[in-house]
C-alpha cells in the first residue's frame, strides 16, 4: 500500500509537465490580461484549494465563464499534483516565468484579488525550501534581465515578506527537511548539500534587503528556527523516539547549519539575543516551581530543556561555535544572570558537546582560560562548568575525573603565570584575568589536592616573587593576592599577608581596574601635589580677603590690597616696568617697613617645620633636548611624567635629525613600540599620548628608514609583542610610506652667472654702490634735463615693492615681482620608491609561518589584513616606477596563495582585493605591455589570477563589500575585445576611481 502514492505519482509527472508547458504557451501568445489569468488559475487549481468566485468578480465577462467551468480535482488527486509540481522541475520551470516575463510585463494589470489567488499562491502555498532557492536569486542584478530587474527585484521582496514572515516559511522549511529524513527513499547524505544551499540563501535574505527594510529579519528567521527546533523536539519526544538515536535529524541539521552560517556574518549577537532571554526565562521558572537545587537528571527528562543541547550538537562549524560561546558568557553578564542560573544555562547548551567533543571542551579550558579575556563573572562560570563540573553552592568538594581536572588546570595557569616572559609581554587585561584565574582555582583546592599537583608550588613562588620585584603597585598587589590564597591552602590558620590591601576576607580578583587606577593618583611628584595645594589654599584665602574687605567697605581696602599681594601668584610671561621697582610707594612705602619687624615676629610657626631639599631640585622640569635622555626617559615606565614630557618633544628632535639619531635609531624605535602608553597616562588622555608616539615613529621612519625598518620588521614577528604593537607597526608603516611618496620640497631656480666671481666690485669709482635690498637692480645712467653746465650726472635703479603696495596705472600686469628677484619653485618629489624593496620584502618573508604568539593566518587574521593593506598601500606609493614591476610578482605569489585569498575571514579577502587593484595601478602601461607581448610567463600569471579570482569572488563571496568590489575589479570585455571595467574606461582609471571607497 506504502508503494501505490509514489507509483501513481511517477505516472502523473509526465501530465504536470505537460499542463506547466501549456500554461506558459498560453502566457507567451496572451494579448489580454484575462487570458494570462484563465491560463494560470487552470494550474493552480488542480495545486490549491481555490473558490474560483474569489476571482471571477475582476476579470471581463468573456473571461468568467472560463473561470468558473474549470473542473476541480478530489483533495487526493490535488495533493498528488501538489507533490509531482514542487519536487520535479515543473516548478522552477514555471517560476522563472512568472518572476522575469509576467512580473515585467504583466503583473502591474492584475486585479488584487488575481494576483493572490492565481500568482502569489505557487509561491506562498508551495513548498517553502523550493520557493527559497527560486526567490532569493532574483534579488540579485542579472545582465540578461537588467532593463526590467527593478520590477523584478521588487516583486520578489514582496513574495519573499510573505512567504518567509507572513506565512512563516522558515518554519515550514524546518518542518519539511525533518520530514524528509524521515522517508524511506530519502538518502541523508544526499540532503545535506540542499540544507546547506537552502541555509545559504536564507542567511543572505538580510543583506540583500533593500536600505530600508527592517532591522529585525534575522531576529525573524531566529524566532521561526527556534519555534522549528522545539517543536521537533516535542514531536520525536512524543513519538518515544530518544534524539541522541537522531544525530541526522533534518530539522536540527537545517536550524544547525542556518545558525552556524549567521554567526558567520557577524549577527551572532542577534541570535543569541533571542536564544538567552528564552533559556532563562526557562531556568528560573523551573527554580520559583522548585525550592530545591536544580538536578542534572530532572532537566534530562524534560524534553523542552533538552532540544537546547541537541541544537548547539547540531552547529559543526567551530568558528561558529566559538563565537557563540563567547557571546553566550557576555550576554549572560549582560542579562545579570546569577551563579546558579549562569551555571545551568551553560549546561543546557554545552554538557553533551563538552563531553564528546574534545576542541569545545579545550575551547572552554585552554582558549577561554589562557588567550581570551572574559569579565570575572564569567571566569566563574567557565571554572564552574568546565573545570569543577557541579553547580555553585554544592556541599560536597569535587571528586573523581572534577578533582583530576581541577589539578591539571592549574597546573596549566600557573606554568603560564609564572614565566617571565608572560610578564614582560602579556597586556594588563590578560595577566589580571590568568592571575584572577589562578586564584580561584586555589581557593576551591584543598592541600591534599595541592600536594598531588606537579611544579604548582614551584611556579607560584616564581610567579610572586617575580611580581614583587616590579615596580608598579598592581603586580605587586597581585602576587600578595596569589600568596595569600597559596598560604590559606597550605595552612589556613596561618594566612601570609604581603600587602595591606589584602586584609580583608575576600580578595578583590579585579584588582579595582573597574574604578580609576591607584597607579593614576601616583603619578604626579610630590612638588606638583604641593604647588596644587599652594594654589588652591591661595584662591581660597584671597577669596576671604575679598569678601572681607567688601564688609570693611573702602575705608580698609588699601590695607586689603596689600595684604592680598602677599597671595599673588607671579606669572613669568608678565612685563614689568623696570622703573616701577624702585618705587617705594608701589609695594606699600613706609607703613611696609614700620609693620616689617612685627609680621616677622608673628609669623606663623610652620614656616619654620622642615622639608625635603631634594623637592627643590625638580621645582621647573627640565626639558629634554637630547634622543639619549628621551631613550632612557621611556625605559623608566615606573615615571610616567617623564615618558610624557618625551613624547611631547621625540618627533620634534627626530625631525632636526641630529648627528646621533642613526646611532639611536633601533633603541628609540624599540623603545617607542614597546612603551605603554595606556598604563602610564592619565585616564582621558590615553590617545593623546598614543598619537605623539605614533607620529615619533613616522618621523624615525622618514629621517632614517633603512635602521628603523630593520629593527620593526625584528619586532612585527616577535613573540614579545601582542596584536596591538602590530598593529601599530603596520600603521606607522602605512603612514610613513604615504609621507615619503608626497615630500614637499623648495628647489630654488638656477639663474646663469659668471663661472668666476671677484672679491672686490669692478664697477666704476663714480657709480653708487650695489648694496640694497634684495631684488635690486643695476644703476642706469639717467638723461639730465639740466643746463649744459651742469656737470653732475644721476643713476637710477628697479626696486622690489614693498609689503602691501600697490601699483597704479594703465597697464594691467600679472605680478610685482622683480625680474632680478630670485625665485623658487615649490615640487613634490616621491623619495618612496627607493625604500620599497626595504618596506615590503621583509614584511613578506615568513608571514605564513606559525610562531610562538604569532599565527597570521588563523588568531591574528586583523593583523593579517594590517600587513596586506600596508603592501597595498607601498605598491600604490611606488606606482610607475621601476621598483613597482620588481615587486608586483613577489607581492601577487603572496596574494595568490590559497590561504590568503581564499581566508575564512572577510577582512583579509576585502584586504587582498585593495592590494590587488593597488598592483594594478601601480604597474606602468609600457611594462605591462611589452611584458605580455615579449612572453613574460610570471606577470601573465598573475595579472591572469586577478583577472580569474575577481571574477570567482564576484560570483561566490558571501560577503557583501567582497563580492561588490570584485565585481567591480573583475575586467568584462568590450565590444573590440578589450579588457574594461563595468562602467567603462581602462583598468587605471577604474581603481583611481575606487580609491574613494576604500575596502578597508
């Protein structure tokens, strides 16, 4: 009986197709609007339930009779039709139809009620993962139907907000791929790539909406996965079925795989802003229903608890479930969730996973301990779940396989925390989150467990006193934390206080880094505080002295006056008459010198208290006028005043370029790298200091660019740097390139001379002399209009104008300049091009090797993208010049290697399509050619990958601005069968065109 619907529904293909070939011979010869409506509702109504009254009423008359003489099908001949249509090639046949001829040419004269009973109905009532990969292409410009893809376009947004949110078509499409696995002819391996296409196209729906769609269409399609996955799981829980049986559950592996691709786009925060509001409103509901702990068992046996963790076994994409691990703990911060709450939210989503996946389990206890950075909430949970295994406020200590992990995780903290090399070169943020680590970890260790551990107590003691020998304050208070924990474990009545602070009973493992920093309040000398509190005591005394003489009235005020110049604080800029100092009346007269002996006598005792002579010394700072006192100014980071005032004055001595700068060259570049500027400044003037040391850095970069790229490229692959000193490297580098490629220079204009010059003038006794003004010209005999018996003679010469003159007359001149006035020519000159090879080639050397803290191509992808977009730029700098066709090759082999161009990260693939249109731009016309006509096998290689991998990631990059811009960079052939861009013109004047829309 099972075998006669599929039989019968093989014989009936051959029907369904020929009646989808009449319909659309019919739509092709239509004259009228009726015959296009009679034609389409003689197929739908052999699909759908439809009244054919609904629409008789807006077609003409000699339409209606048709209409209403169709013959309707049995309900089971109307479902065998419904099922041969959608899953043959009836419907995609059809639909392309109707979405490009009838949509452009038709649709507009359909009556309303015509177009949702016959058109919108093969879309809405049909199989909604078919409708799907039909719909969402037609979003998309196609060049065939690009004069009529506005109306296209817009009809299929309309088709798709009603299938997908109207009429919750995400939710029937979890609902049909859960029933597909569970037909006998059904292959699940041949399912999987359908899921992962149907997934595919639905994730992109977001960004293929126009600009003013709404925000929330992936919060919808996360609500209908949701709603798809719990009902599932009710249904095979109802059915007796146990999931674990289930690992190739349709609807699972669709809601898996849908999720795992939305977090791929960057809105994994939308999805779990759905996903924990949800899981603790269950949590705590269960919690006011029981007075008692939560129990693993009890939440086993609840199917609408359990779904959770069978939908995050579903996700298998790691990436993605990294991402949604560390969004699920800041989210759970975010919503204020309790230990307990926090503890059983993790346990619903990853107590399988963690058990039989080993990476999600090392991704909790290796990367979530030691490379990420969590606040300390968070870090509680991870250690409760991951680490201790039992809920928070369990009686019992840890037991078993928990106490083995217990010990094998500090272990792991402590070899980590106590090596000096973590200390030198870990961020602040990263050694107070492994030292809170340690910490914790000790408290919940008892010293049995502590005697079975291996080098702990070794590692502690050279953690703390490591610690205790730096200088700051907040190393300091963490190794006395540490050693207080170690010594209550060791001997819990004999606690080892190191620090003050740590005298309390609970130990504040954040270290008081969410309130302003004590390491702030010291900075400023002791001076400072005392000529602060000088001054404010004088504000507030002359104050009082001003009111009072106001009370006194102006019979006292000379008294005031006087009283309060005593207060005056003396302004060094101030000009003062040196005549006013003799006079006595100025500061008083007489009345000074009677009350002199009587203010001496009862004067104020302090006066008399002693102080510190050394404070006198540093009174007015000095400032630094020599690179070695800024060189060794910046080492000292426990004297934050003094690595300020040298970034106030580094650029400027480095731009004076002194005779010892190429000797201190790799110091101060090292020096400036490595300095921390966030820790030593005051809070708020953070990016202050962080610019003068950017722009100290240029400036070794252009004085001195060969010693200053030697010692950053030693730098930008060391392990003794972290991500944000690349960063850095790579941007003063960028800077740097475009600084020397635009140097403004002043060439002054050679004026022909005599090839040997006099020292005494050879200019006649009786001629006026030459000196003048500069400009001046030569002395000219004038005519005399005298008598003849005038024997003197008069010289006369052309003279420069003077400032803001202006000359009058009749004739119009372009300038005032003399034509003996030297001139000056003002030109830029690109001095780049001679440090390319020295920018770019060491930078390129080794980028895909993996180091110790140094993985470009999977952990630091940013700093990947940095580098590329640093090489693009230089290729840019360089552009038609020699050096740029000597390193386009070595620059497009990196660029082409598969882990680059094809990286899992957009920005790096946005990073290298910028890089790549820079080495287009660079390469001079001549060179290209002449290379492809002489046979050059290399540069037609590579010009031919750009060619070839713009075009693939035009067509297959999920990403938005990757695929727009390879769209753009790929060449289209024009009607001589010359490269050209979309939009016309040659490849150079396309990219300078997109330098204005950087992929960055």
């Amino acid at each position: 009986m099972k075998g006669e619907p599929k039989g019968r529904r093989t014989e009936l293909e051959p029907t369904v197709l020929h009646k989808v070939g009449d319909v659309i011979s019919a739509i092709n010869e239509a004259k009228h609007v009726g015959q296009l409506i009679c034609a389409l509702h003689s197929l739908a109504v052999r699909l759908f339930p439809l009244y054919s009254s609904a629409i008789s009423g807006s077609i003409d008359e000699q339409y209606r009779d048709q209409v209403l003489s169709t013959e309707v099908p049995s309900s089971e001949e109307r479902n065998d039709w419904w099922w041969v249509f959608y899953q043959g090639t009836a419907f995609p046949t059809l639909a392309r139809v109707l979405l490009y001829e009838v949509a452009s040419n038709w649709l507009a004269c359909f009556p309303i009620s015509a177009r949702k009973h016959v058109y919108d109905v093969f879309f809405v009532e049909g199989r909604a993962t078919e409708v799907v990969q039909t719909l969402v292409p037609c979003l998309q410009p196609s060049g065939r139907d690009s004069l009529h893809f506005n109306a296209v376009c817009s009809n299929a947004e309309r088709l798709l907000v009603r299938c997908l949110f109207e009429n919750e078509g995400v939710l029937q499409m979890a609902r049909e791929f859960g029933s597909s696995f569970q037909s006998e002819d059904f292959i699940s391996e041949r399912m999987k790539p359908s899921v992962s296409r149907v997934a595919q196209l639905l994730v992109s729906v977001p960004d293929k909406a126009p600009l003013g769609s709404p925000n929330s269409l992936s919060s919808h399609i996360t609500i209908q996965l949701l709603a798809g996955a719990e009902e599932r799981s009710m249904k095979l829980h109802d059915e007796a079925t146990s999931l674990d049986k289930h690992d190739m559950d349709g609807t699972f592996l669709f809601v898996g795989e849908t999720f795992a691709r939305i977090c791929r786009r960057g809105s994994v925060d939308v999805l779990l802003g759905e996903i924990i509001p949800r899981i603790l409103m269950h949590i705590r509901s269960f919690l006011q229903s029981n007075a008692e702990l939560i129990k693993a068992d009890v939440l086993e046996t609840n199917p609408g608890f359990l779904f959770w963790s069978k939908m995050m076994e579903a996700i298998k994409d790691p990436y993605a479930v990294e991402r949604m691990s560390e969004q699920i703990l800041h989210q759970l911060a975010t919503e204020q969730a309790s230990d307990i709450e926090a503890y059983w939210s993790l346990w619903l989503l990853f107590h399988q996973m963690i058990f039989h996946q080993k990476s999600v389990r090392s991704m909790f206890i290796d990367k979530f301990l030691l490379w990420k950075v969590f606040p300390l909430c968070c870090l509680r949970w991870i250690l409760q779940f991951a680490v201790l295994e039992c809920p928070p406020g369990a009686n019992s200590p840890t037991k078993g396989h928990n106490t083995r992990g217990l010990i094998d995780t500090v272990q792991c903290l402590t070899a980590v925390w106590s090596k000096q090399e973590f200390l030198q070169s870990a961020p602040i943020e990263q050694q107070t989150y492994i030292t809170a680590a340690v910490g914790i970890c000790l408290e919940k260790m008892s010293k049995e467990e502590l005697d079975a551990t291996k080098g702990v107590m070794h590692s502690i003691l050279q953690g703390v006193s490591c610690r205790l020998e730096n200088p700051d304050h907040l190393f300091r208070r963490m190794a006395s934390s540490v050693a207080l924990i170690f010594s209550k474990v060791v001997d819990p009545k004999n606690p080892l206080y190191l620090d003050d602070s740590c005298s309390r009973d609970t130990i504040d493992w954040e270290f008081g880094l969410v309130i302003p920093d004590n390491r702030i309040q010291a900075v400023p000398s002791s001076t400072d505080k005392g000529i602060k509190e000088t001054e404010n005591s004088i504000a507030l005394v002359a104050g009082k002295e001003l009111k009072s003489a106001v009370d006194d009235g102006a019979g006292n005020l000379k008294e005031r006056k006087k009283k309060l110049s005593e207060f005056r604080v003396v302004d060094p800029d101030e000009i003062i008459d040196p005549a006013m100092l003799n006079d006595v009346s100025t500061f008083g007269g007489s009345d000074d010198d009677e009350n002199s002996s009587g203010n001496s006598e009862s004067s104020n005792d302090s006066s008399l208290q002693p102080y510190d002579l050394s404070d006198d010394d540093i009174d007015f700072k000095k400032r630094f006028t020599q690179l070695v006192d800024v060189v060794g100014a910046l080492r000292k980071s426990n004297d934050a005043d003094g690595v300020e005032r040298a970034l106030d004055v580094a650029e400027h001595l480095v731009r004076a370029s002194p005779d010892e700068l190429r000797h201190l060259t790799s110091d101060l570049v090292r020096t400036l790298v490595q300095v921390r500027c966030s820790d030593l400044t005051i809070e708020g003037e953070e990016e202050s200091a962080e610019e003068k040391r950017q722009k100290a850095l240029v400036a070794l970069l252009v004085t001195c660019p060969f010693e200053s790229l030697d010692a950053l490229h030693k730098l930008l692959y060391s392990p003794n740097v972290d991500v944000s000193q690349r960063i850095l490297i790579l941007d003063i580098m960028t800077e740097a390139a475009q600084e020397l490629a635009d140097d403004r220079t002043m060439r002054p204009k050679r004026q022909p001379g005599a090839l040997i010059s006099t020292i005494s003038e050879t200019r006649p006794w009786f001629l006026p002399s030459s000196l003048g003004p500069p400009g001046a010209g030569s002395w000219e005999e004038m005519s005399g209009t005298g008598s003849l018996l005038n024997l003197s003679y008069s010289y006369e010469r052309e003279l420069p104008p003077k400032p803001n003159q202006i000359k009058r007359g009749k004739t119009r001149r372009w300038s005032f300049r003399s034509k003996n006035m030297p001139e000056s020519q003002t030109g830029s000159q690109n001095k780049f091009p001679l440090y390319a090879a020295a920018f770019m080639l060491p930078a390129m050397e080794g980028f895909d090797k993996k180091r110790h803290g140094v993985d470009l191509l999977a952990r630091d992808f940013i700093v990947l993208g940095k580098l590329i977009y640093m090489l693009g730029v230089c290729m840019k700098c360089a552009s038609m010049h020699p050096e740029a066709s000597a390193l386009a090759l070595p620059l497009l082999d990196m660029l082409s290697a598969r882990e680059v161009c094809h990286h899992k990260e957009a920005y790096v693939r946005r990073s290298v399509l910028f890089a790549a249109s820079c080495v287009l731009m660079a390469l001079h016309p001549s060179y290209v050619a002449s290379a492809l006509m002489e046979g050059n096998p290399e540069l037609s290689k590579g010009l031919e990958w750009v060619r070839t991998w713009a075009l693939n990631v035009a067509d297959m990059d999920t990403d938005k601005d990757c695929y727009t811009n390879g769209y753009d960079l790929s060449p289209t052939p024009c009607g001589d069968g010359s490269p050209s861009f979309p939009g016309g013109g040659d490849v150079r004047n396309h990219i300078q065109h997109k330098e204005h829309h950087s992929v960055l």
